[in-house]
C-alpha cells in the first residue's frame, strides 16, 4: 500500500514538474538560397536581409539595388 502511495506521489511530481515544458518549432528554417543574377562587382556578398531576403551586399556601399 506504501509503495503505491509514494508511486503515485512521485508520478504526480514529475508530470507536476515537467507539464510546463512547451518547446516551439523555430520560426524560420535555415535555407540558403543561390544567386539570381551575377556579383555586381568585387567586395560584394551574397547575404540575407532581414526584410527583403537574400542579396548582394557591399561592406561599404551597402545593399544592391538600394535596400536599406
């Protein structure tokens, strides 16, 4: 009779325990994605932005085509 009781309680604890854990499916899956069109030019790289996708980006002239 002990045995079951204390079996019981500690089940009770763990499900207690772990019935908070909720884990979420990322949001984004990493996908590289090739270029369209060839490198404007020399020190340009193939990179995502955040709001338009993936471009060519220079690290002193900044986005082609003009994204900000």
């Amino acid at each position: 009779m002990k045995k079951t009781i204390v079996l019981a309680i500690a089940t009770s604890a763990v499900m207690a325990v772990t019935s908070g854990c909720v884990v979420a499916p990322p949001r984004h899956a990493a996908v590289y994605v090739h270029p369209t069109y060839a490198s404007p030019g020399p020190g340009w790289t193939w990179e995502m932005h955040g709001h338009y996708g993936w471009g060519w980006r220079h690290p002193h002239r900044g986005w082609h085509r003009g994204w900000r």
